[in-house]
C-alpha cells in the first residue's frame, strides 16, 4: 500500500488540534481557579495583614496582578513609582 503524505499530515494537524483544544480547557480552567479561588484568597490574606511579597509569591502572581486586586478591593496601594530620570 503506497503512503499518501497528505494523510499523514491531515492525522499530524489533528494531533495538534486536539493538543491545541487541551491547553484551551487548561488555560480557561486556570483563569476560572484565579478568579474565582486565588484573588479572593489573596485579598483576605492582605486584609489580615499577610506580607505582600509573600502573598504574590503564593498565588504566582505578578505585583501588578496582585495591586490591581488590592485596590480593587479597596485596600490601601502604594502609587506606582515613576522612573528614575
């Protein structure tokens, strides 16, 4: 039987598709934890006084992450420091 390339290619572009597809459900299933789990659990952590830097270090945030929720939330953030001129 002779091998068509197209055919495997075809079978090639379906593994990544169905790769593709996976990391779509993980990477919408890690937005949903942050939201829903990891911002609120930080916010109380920085309401009860916890270090900040400990707080982003846990939630494997950035600090711009962590201070947009902060001051969402109402909590008191330091104005972003202006670059050295």
């Amino acid at each position: 039987m002779t091998e068509i390339p197209e055919e495997k290619q075809a079978a090639a572009l379906r593994a990544v598709a169905e790769a593709g597809a996976r990391r779509a459900e993980l990477l919408k299933e890690a937005e949903r934890v942050l939201a829903e789990e990891i911002q609120p659990r930080a916010i109380e952590a920085a309401r009860l006084g916890a270090g900040r830097n400990r707080i982003r270090e846990l939630a494997g945030v950035g600090p711009s992450t962590l201070y947009r929720w902060l001051e969402a939330a109402g909590l008191p953030v330091r104005p972003k420091r202006q670059g050295g001129t």
